[in-house]
C-alpha cells in the first residue's frame, strides 16, 4: 500500500481502565476482615451471580442474542457438583468444576445447535423452552434429582487440603469467599480476553448487522453456536460455585424466572458495558436480600424498585455512570 | 483480457415471477464494467446471486473457471468476490476503523482466535487505516459507523469490501442516497482505487453521466434480460437503450430505494 499513514491506537485503552479495578480489587480483598459475616456472604453470592451475568450477556451484549433460558445453564453446572457427590462421592472443588464445565459444554452444545439459528424473541423463546424442559426433568426424575427436596452437598475440599469440617460458617466467610473471588478474577479476565479478541469483535460485527458479517466472510452460525457454549459454560461454572454456598440445590435455578433475574441483573447494571452486568449482579443480590427481609411483599416490592430504575436509568448502572463521568470531564 | 466471472443462462425466480431471466453476465479481467437498468430491471438481484446472497434457480456461475453456483457466501469471498450494498450495510456500533479492520481480521482467518487481544495486533491496524485512507475516510476513524454521513457511509461500504481483498468487486449503488455534487468525488475515490489495484469491478449506477464517464464497458439490463452490452460509445448510440432507458426519463426514485 503505498499511502503512508500513522497507526492508530484504538481508543480504548484497557491498562489505563484496570487502575479503577484496583481500589475494587482492595475492597473485595479485605471486606472478610472488616465486614459482618452475612455482608461477606451476600457479596460471595453476588460474585458468583456476577460470573453468570457476564457469561449470559457475552450473547446479550456482544452478540445480540437475548437467552431467557440461562436458568439451564446454571442449574446444569449445580446438579452436576450435587450428582457428583451423591454418584461418586467427588468432594473437591476443582473437580466439581471441571464436572460443571463438562456438563455445560455438552448441555449448551446440543442446545446451541437447535438455538443459533434464530434471533430476537424466536431465540429467547426457544432458550426459554428448553430450560423449562431441563426444569420438568429436575421433578420427573426425582429419585435422581431429589425433585422439590433438592440435593444436599457438603462443603467441599479446595485446592485438595481446605475443609469446611467444624464451622460453616467461617468456611464460607474466609476459605471459601477467596475461592469465590479467584474463580471471579478468572472468569472476568478471561472473558474480558475473549470480548475484545478478534472472535469477540466478530460478534459484535454479527450483532450489528448479519449480513454483513456474513458477506466479510464470518460464518454467523458457527460462531453464534460458539459464543452460546461460553456463555454457558460461565453460567455452568457460577452454578457450580453457588452449590456450597446454597448447600442444596433444588429446581428454582432450573426455572424461567431464575433466567429472568439474570437477564434483570444485565440490563441493570448496563448491558452495552462489559462491567455492567457484575455490577448489576452484585446489586440486584443486595436488593433481593434485603427486600426479602423488610417485607413479605418482597417481589412487588422488588419489581417496583427495579421498573423505577430501569426506568431513571435505561443504559443501567455503569453506562450511567460513564455519561456521568464524560460530562464531568467537560465536553470533548 | 481473459473472463474473470462468467454467468450461465442464470435464473432467479421471485414466485412466479423471473427477476433474472437467463442472463449470460461476464466480466473480464481488470476492467470497470457499469451495470444500469430502470428500477426493477434486476441488477441486484443478479449480484444477490454471483455474490451468494442468494442461490439460483437454474444456470451456472463461472468465477475464474470454477462453478461457484451452490457455493456458501464465504467460499465466494475467499475465491476473490466481494459486494457492497445498495442500502448500506455497516456495523453501525463500531468505529469506521472497527469496521474496516473487522474485515481484514477475517481475510486472515483470524476472527477464530478468542484468547488473543484484537488490538495488539498491529498489522492489521496499519492496514485498516491505510485502507480508511485510500477511502478519504482517516478522519473519521473513531467514529461509530452509525454516526457518518451518508456518503460517509457508502464510501465505508466500498472500503469493508475493498478491505477483503476481492479480484471482482461489485458496488451497488456506490452513490446512491447522497447529493448530486458529492458524486462525483465519491466515483473519483472508488473509481481511483479500483483501477490502481487492478480489481475488477461491477458497479450498479443509475447516474448516466457517471456511467458514461467512469466506465470500461456498460451492460443494460430490462425486465430480467441483458438488453445490451458494449462499450460507452455503443451504448449511447444502441437504438433499444435510447428507448427503453435512456429515452425516456426515470422514474422518480426515494433516496433509498429497491432492494
Ligand atoms: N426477495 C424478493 N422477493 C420478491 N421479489 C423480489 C425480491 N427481490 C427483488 N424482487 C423483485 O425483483 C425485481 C428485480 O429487483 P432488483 O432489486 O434486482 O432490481 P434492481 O434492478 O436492482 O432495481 P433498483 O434499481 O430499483 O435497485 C423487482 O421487481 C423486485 O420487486
Ligand atoms: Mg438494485
């Protein structure tokens, strides 16, 4: 090529945004030490949500793809840590993830192929019925799945020498809020790679516009399939992650309305940013929580707070938040 | 000059009725062909079908010898075709750059890499702002395709193309939906290019004068059917061109119009 031009640097500069992860990062590193057990705990909790929200919105926000059937995923990637430990009595941690992955892979491989060739609300209602079908199967086999008991799971082993033998509690606050938070750290560096890699901007080029994509040569199907499976996958493993903190698992996380939090917690938090739907997590599990301990009319309740804020912030939280900081920063 | 592109007594057919109708299309190594027709004669409809977008009914398509007819959209941009649209068709959320760049990543066959980060590889930023700047588009890098101006967005259209590397590039339309007097820079650009790259090129114009001025040969489509084929001069003096499209004055058309 013969004209000659400087490069240009993409604007968005990723090293310059990890300084604003740090003072996070400190945060969730001391709040075991500082905070009341329950905090530590909640925020374990939303963690875990926030490692499903960023896999669910890799479709939503990325690709374009509204999965109201998440639920699945993540109920795959808890009964196969619970099954695990009734079938074959597997109490490691690493190896109950590793069963979740596998499960989730095979579960969002299958699905995926009957799911990626639709769009819009033809897919939603597609992942919708499926999950539902994985929701029935939890009560019709019930002699496997323990139906609407559920499955028990004792605290398991991690990293092959911690237990959670003696206090639970303390087990959760301490050994396991760390475990939580490394899977996390993980998960979110991981994915960050993966949204802004070359297959992540194929995505995005898919989302926007199809045919397009498909006439630079993308093969849309393919790499839709691909992106439902990862997205399943993080769901899979945060259902793994939620087992020992739940200490049971039962059929609610197989249910549509679990998908819908889901989908709640990234459109909350901003589902155009990659930090949103963490965000949104960790919030709507604070908003739960305590709707459910002020009121018995805890969902109405909830449902209002969630339309009023939907609705005073349509780009969700963080997206809010930049425009916010962009207008402080003066006109550009 | 040898056939690049060869179309076979092609057939497309929209229920009963025959969009293309046995056309034999061919376009020849390096040179700039312009494809007119009144609205609805079929000329897009006949890209659809060379570039993939949609399958023929009966007939064959020869590019460089080889039966492209039943191959997927993607075979046929690696084999060396590439399209613009007549409505553009951009990734309106990402930046001019993005867009540009987004091609090159798949010319290389590397938008299959999900663990590496896209923006460290140089090259390919390199390239995509050479390409930005054949276009004229440099300013424009970082702005979000859905934030262009129309011609803004149609030369963007060209250059997505451009960027996969194409021996035969058809541009729909390249004009259409801007001013009459950023035409011509627009044609001038496009036309620029192409021509110091050797690429082919099928362009879809319905501005006689900009055929007339910028082309190598014109072909003349009606009702499905090729009504003439030969250089400007034959065609400006072709008896049935004069009355069946030149002759008598378009139809009004929307900014945006047909398919
Ligand atoms: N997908 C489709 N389904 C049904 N009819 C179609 C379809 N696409 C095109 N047609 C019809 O086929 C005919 C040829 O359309 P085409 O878009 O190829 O024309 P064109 O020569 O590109 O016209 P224009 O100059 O308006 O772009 C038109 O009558 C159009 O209505
Ligand atoms: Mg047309």
């Amino acid at each position: 090529m013969s004209t000659v031009t400087t490069v240009v640097i993409p604007a968005r500069s990723p090293i310059r945004r990890l300084w604003y992860a740090a003072p996070v990062l400190a945060v969730l590193l001391v709040l075991p030490w500082v905070a009341e057990q329950y905090q530590t705990i909640l925020l374990a909790y939303g963690l875990v949500m926030a490692i499903a929200a960023i896999g669910f919105n890799l479709l939503l926000g990325y690709t374009g793809l509204l999965s109201f059937g998440h639920s699945a995923y993540f109920g795959v990637g808890a009964y196969a840590v619970a099954l695990m430990v009734k079938y074959l009595g597997v109490v490691s941690m690493e190896l109950h993830l590793l069963g979740a992955i596998a499960a989730s892979v095979l579960v969002t491989a299958i699905f995926g192929i009957a799911c990626v060739r639709y769009t819009r609300i033809f897919f939603s209602i597609l992942t919708m019925a499926l999950s539902q079908v994985l929701w029935s199967l939890a009560f019709k086999f019930f002699w496997v799945t323990g139906g609407t008991d559920g499955l028990r799971v004792p605290t398991p082993t991690l990293l092959g020498v911690v237990t959670g033998k003696g206090d639970k509690t303390a087990f959760l606050v301490h050994q396991y809020y760390y475990y939580v938070l490394g899977v996390f750290l993980v998960c979110v560096a991981i994915m960050w790679v993966i949204v802004n890699s070359p297959f992540g901007r194929a995505l995005q080029a898919i989302r926007d516009n199809e045919t397009r994509a498909q006439f630079v040569g993308i093969p849309i199907w393919r790499y839709r399939w691909v992106a439902f499976m990862l997205s399943g996958v993080f769901t899979g493993v945060a259902g793994a992650l939620w087992v020992p903190l739940n200490g049971l698992t039962t059929p609610d996380i197989l249910h549509w309305t679990f998908s819908g939090k889901i989908v709640f917690m990234a459109v909350l938090g901003g589902f155009r940013t990659f930090v949103g739907p963490i965000v949104g997590a960790v919030v709507y599990n604070y908003l739960e929580s305590y709707a459910v301990g002020y009121t018995v009319y805890w969902q109405l309740f909830l449902g209002v707070i969630l339309v009023v804020l939907v609705l005073s912030l349509p780009t969700g939280i963080v997206g809010t938040a930049e425009r916010l900081m962009a207008r402080r920063r003066g006109p550009r | 000059m040898s056939v690049l592109l060869e179309t076979k007594a092609v057939v497309k057919q929209f229920g009963e009725f025959r969009a293309v109708d046995r056309v034999d299309f061919r376009v020849q190594e390096g040179e700039v062909l312009a494809l007119i027709g009144s609205n609805g004669a079929g000329k897009t409809t006949l890209v659809n079908l060379i570039s993939g977008l949609l399958t023929a009914d009966e007939g064959h398509i020869l590019f460089r010898g080889h039966d492209v007819t039943k191959q997927p959209v993607k075979e046929r941009i690696r084999a060396g075709i590439a399209r613009s649209f007549q409505l553009v068709n951009l990734f309106d959320q990402l930046s001019a750059l993005d867009n540009v760049a987004l091609a090159i990543f798949s010319r290389q066959g590397k938008t299959r890499r999900l663990l590496s980060l896209a923006d460290a590889d140089r090259p390919v930023w390199q390239e995509a702002t050479d390409v930005l700047a054949l276009f004229r588009l440099d300013a424009h890098a970082r702005t979000l395709a859905g934030g262009l101006s129309q011609g803004e967005r149609k030369l963007l259209d060209v250059a997505i193309a451009y960027a996969l590397k194409p021996k035969l590039l058809f541009l729909d339309e390249p004009t259409s939906g801007v001013g009459t007097r950023e035409k011509a820079p627009i044609m001038d650009t496009i036309v620029s290019v192409v021509r110091s790259e050797g690429i082919s090129a099928a362009i879809i114009e319905h501005d006689m004068d900009v055929v007339f001025s910028y082309s190598d040969r014109i072909v003349a489509m009606h009702q499905g059917t090729i009504l003439a084929d030969g250089t400007p001069d034959q065609i400006r003096r072709d008896e049935k061109v004069l009355t069946t499209l030149i002759g008598t004055p378009e139809p009004p058309r929307p900014s945006q119009g047909g398919g």
